[in-house]
C-alpha cells in the first residue's frame, strides 16, 4: 500500500487573528550559558508557562549530546517535561505523531548546527505549520546559532568570514520566517562577521542585519526586541544606502556600499523593528 501523506490544514481565520498576540521569539547567538545564571535559558523556561519544551535538534546529524546538555540545563531551572524532536529525513515531516509534540507543547527549542538542515528539512511541511500555529497560539520559540538564523525570512548560510566583504561570498536561502524583515546571524563578534552581514543586507537592503554575540540574545515580543545576556547585538540597517556596487562588481571584488546605519546594544537595551529605532526601558 502506498503510505498516506498527511497534510495540515492552513491557518483557519481564528488562528490568522490569533496571530495579532503571538508567542514570543528568542533568537540566542551560540554557546549561551548552561552552567552558571543561565540568563537566557531561564528566558526560555518563564515564557513556557508551565508547558511541555521540544527540544529539536534537527539541525545537528548527531543530535545525542545536545539533547542531553538541553535536557540537564533546562532541569535545573525547574522545566522536567522535556522532549526530543529529530528527523532523519524530510519525509517526516509528514508524521501525524511528531506534529502532535509540537501540538500540544508550550514552546520549542531549536540547537546548534546546520540551519540549512532544518530549512531543508521542515521549511514547507505540515510539521512547519505546526510550528507557526505554535507561536500564533502564544508559545515560545527559540532557537541558537542555526537556530537563530533560521527564524528569519531570509536565511544566511555561508559566508567566508573575512571582515571585509568580497563579492559572491554570502550565500542565502529561504528561513522559516517566524521574525520577518530581518536577516540574522549569530557567533557575530567571535568570528567576524560583520562583513558577511553587510553582504547580506547589500543584497536585499529591506532586511534588517542582525548579528548575535555568543551568550546574548534578542527576545522579539511583537516587533520590538529587547537585548539580553552578556555580549552585544549589532544592527545593520542598509534602508538609506545611497550606493553599492553588488550588482555590477566581478566576483571577489571588495563590496562598496555607502551611508549604512549601525546600532550596537547591549543587555536591556530595546529595538523596534517598524521604526528601525533602538531604545531603552528607562525612555
């Protein structure tokens, strides 16, 4: 017999109103704090609301270690339902039961790895419905490094890490969407990634650039975010560029793009994405 396909239904229009007040997002940039305060996982924990975390770690092909390091740091704030979602395939994706440990869980955690793993294998799928019905209905979503990136429209995938940008090194592809208008990359100050970043939003200047620090992270709550953790959070915001040579300039060329606004924030500090302004609690 040929296997049935399930497929999940579109938002229905109370879902669609539904996501006037969505859940939360936390975009985390990569190697946060599991041992210590723990400042950004307890971000996670208090937004569960008592609910079930998915850990998934679709985006390592050994997923083993961090659901375990998940699952024990997670523990210590108090978070004992704690589950696993893993794919070896796209096919599963389909699976009635694994979108039923989305359903019926107060938020999901996406680990480190590939963010183009979990695009590849999620992004279009029942199971991704799943995921956004999730955050229409008011859960957490959240996500390090890969999963980080992975919650925006448009997703980075590789770029050489040089500080300056040559042309053709910045490589993209569709995210799952779930922040929108932005492009995010993470381990930002770590690896020197500002140039690929300003790759990035020299090919698409609408997106807004944002580059993670290792243990900082924004929590998105509407379109306004807010810093938290120990490093910074850089903002790339091409809107006003005046020129740029990503069109016309040979391959490897030093990328030429003029009057490019930056913000720089750190912990409690806010943004909002609609007026592309950074602030703070206390103004």
């Amino acid at each position: 017999m040929p296997t049935r396909v399930i497929r999940s239904a579109p938002l229905s229009t109370k879902e669609q109103a539904m996501t006037d007040k969505p859940g939360p997002l936390i975009a985390i940039g990569g190697h946060e704090d599991k041992d210590g305060k723990r400042v950004i996982l307890k971000a996670v924990a208090e937004r569960l609301n008592g609910g079930r975390l998915v850990v998934a770690t679709v985006a390592s092909q050994n997923p083993e270690p961090y659901f375990e390091a998940y699952q024990a740091a997670f523990a210590a704030l108090g978070v004992r339902d704690v589950i696993e979602l893993y794919l070896d395939n796209r096919g599963q994706a389909d699976d009635e039961a694994m979108r039923a440990t989305i359903a019926d869980a107060g938020g999901i955690f996406f680990t480190g790895g590939d963010q183009l793993r979990i695009a590849s294998q999620i992004g279009d799928t029942p199971l991704e419905t799943e995921i956004h019905r999730l955050h229409a209905r008011g859960g957490v979503i959240a996500g390090t490094s890969a999963g980080a990136s992975m919650q925006s429209e448009v997703m980075l995938v590789y770029g050489s890490g040089r500080e300056t940008d040559r042309i053709g090194d910045v490589r993209m592809a569709p995210g799952l969407n779930l922040i929108s208008g932005v492009i995010i990359d993470q381990h930002f100050a770590e690896r020197g990634r500002i140039g690929r970043l300003l790759g990035a939003v020299a090919h698409n200047p609408r997106l807004l650039g944002i580059g993670l620090d290792e243990d900082t992270a924004i929590v998105v709550e509407g379109r306004l975010c807010t810093v938290i953790g120990s490093g910074g959070v850089t903002i790339v915001d091409a809107g006003h560029v005046s020129r740029s040579n990503i069109a016309e300039a040979r391959r490897d060329s030093v990328l030429s793009i003029h009057d490019v606004v930056m913000h720089v924030l750190g912990a409690g500090d806010r943004f909002d994405l609609e007026s592309r302004r950074p602030g703070h609690p206390a103004e």
